[in-house]
C-alpha cells in the first residue's frame, strides 16, 4: 500500500506550477506536433556519451565487452533522432555534439571527478506507483555521488545557445530548482533503504548542482549548485506533499482545471512560442469534444 499523494516527477510539477490546465491537456489531449527543433536532441546526445563515460566507472560495475566509445554513442543518437531539414544539417549537429560532450568530459573529469566515487549513472526511481496508471519511470537522475560521508546528486543541462547577458539569469535559477531538491530528497531516501550498500545507508546528500554545458556563442562547461542543506529539504518534501496533493485531486477529476493566463506565451516553458494548447483551451473552451479539428 502506498501513502499519500503520488510523487510526480519534477516535470510534471513544473507543468503544474506554470499551468494547472496546461498540466492536465498534457496527459489526455495530444496536439499537433510542433516543428522539429535539433535543441533538445543535441541534450539527448550528450547525456548518452556522458553517461556511456561514467557508467564504466560506476563502484562494482562489470562489462562482459569493452565499452563504446561516448562519442560513438552520443553520435549514434543524434543519428537516429535527425529529421531532415534546412536550417540544421545532420553534420553540424554532430560537431556540436562532439565539441559539447568533449567539454563535459573536461568539466567533470576535471572539477567533479576528483575524490568521489560514482555510485549510479542514470539512476532510475525504484518506486512505480500504480496509482498514476503508467510504468514511466518517475525520475532519472544524472549521477550520483559520494564523497566522504555525503552524496552529491548532479543533473547534466546543454544549452546550444546561451548569451553573457543571460547567464546570471541561468545560474540564479538553479538555486530554487525543484528538479534538484526532489532528487535529493529521494536519494537520501534511496540510500536509507540501502540501495547504494550498507556502506552509505544512512548518508546525507550534501550537494546538488546542474552540469551546465553551453555550445554558443562561447563553449563553456560550468558547475551551478542549489543551495542545499538538511533544513531546506525538509521545507521542500512539505511543500511538495501539497503540490502532489493537489496534482492528485486535479488527475482524480473530470473538468477542466484551473488556467493559468499569463503562462500562455511563458517563453520559458515554451521555447519561445505560446502554448499548443492555446487553440483548443482558449478557442473551443476546453471543449475536448473538438479538440480533433484544431
């Protein structure tokens, strides 16, 4: 039996806390796509040769066969993920791809590395909660850490573009991520069941940080930590029993939800653009009866 609210992934949560109504079209209604953008599968890429470095070096970890090259991997993806088309070419893509995940490597062989021992690499949340009605796996978190008596929880970000003028902007944003208070919060709890070995049942996590690589207008590769401490954490699971609650009654009833107005062109949430949803949420007023039409 599983208590309480059911722990939504941190992108669900940020969906919620943008947009309520937003949130909820998201799971039932699917639009028409969007045009293909090469941003976040240029991520994608890079997540997949980092990881395929660090897994290797995960404590116990055993390979009947050598391992790929991460650059092989990453570039595999980005092969397979390509949509033809003008303004992006696949070559392009693939140089970035290299020229980001090389940077990363550097930044974290360098900086992060150094005196710690990986214990996971895309660590997935053990707990399926069946109440959401999905087998999605609820969080992934990047790489997980030890060093000393703590645990540092560490989330890779890529950005193709990024200008100086909004770098602070980025940096200062991190220090309210929910996406790291929330797998710090259940990484502790993962250790205290002793899913990391006896050794660490028990550990704190001590540190969170985004591993920030930028393609443009600079390659730059940067560390931006959360403030974390033990406190804040508790803050955060009592703020988030309230958000899952609310999720929880939202997903338990039928109607629309409540509309957030302003976040319709949030150009954070929508890469600039207004909301997919805007035809059929504000036009035919949640009728979803017509949504097929829009």
């Amino acid at each position: 039996m599983i208590e309480g609210p059911p722990r939504y992934p941190p992108s669900a949560v940020k969906q919620w806390l943008t947009c309520p109504e937003f949130w909820r079209l998201s799971k039932v209604w699917e639009p028409r796509a969007a045009g293909w953008t090469p941003h976040r599968l240029v991520g994608q890429a890079i997540h997949a040769g980092i990881a395929a470095w660090l897994r290797p070096q995960v404590a116990g970890y055993v390979s009947p066969e050598p391992p790929p090259s991460p650059l092989s991997v990453a570039l595999e993806v980005m092969s397979d993920g390509y949509i033809p088309q003008d303004t992006w070419a696949l070559d392009g893509l693939c140089a970035l791809t290299e020229k980001g995940l090389k940077r990363l490597q550097r930044l974290v062989g360098d900086e992060i590395l150094p005196g710690a021992t990986v214990l996971a690499v895309e660590y997935s949340d053990p707990v399926q909660d069946p109440r959401l009605g999905t087998h999605r796996l609820h969080r992934v978190v990047d790489c997980i850490l030890a060093r000393g008596d703590g645990l540092e929880v560490w989330d890779w970000k890529t950005k193709i573009r990024l200008d100086e003028a909004y770098f602070g902007e980025t940096a200062r944003s991190a220090n309210h991520s929910w996406q790291l208070l929330d797998y710090s919060w259940h990484t502790e709890q993962w250790a205290h069941a002793g899913q990391f070995g006896e050794q660490y049942t028990g550990a704190s996590v001590s540190h969170a940080a985004h591993g920030l690589v930028v393609l443009g207008p600079k390659l730059l590769a940067q560390a931006i930590p959360v403030a974390l401490t033990q406190e804040r954490l508790t803050q955060w699971r009592g703020q988030a029993d309230r958000v899952w609650q609310a999720m929880w009654e939202c997903h338990q009833q039928d109607g629309p939800a409540v509309m957030n107005w302003e976040a319709c062109s949030d150009r954070h949430l929508h890469y600039g653009k207004e909301c997919q949803f805007v035809p059929a949420c504000h036009l035919l007023n949640g009728n979803e009866e017509q949504f097929s039409g829009v």
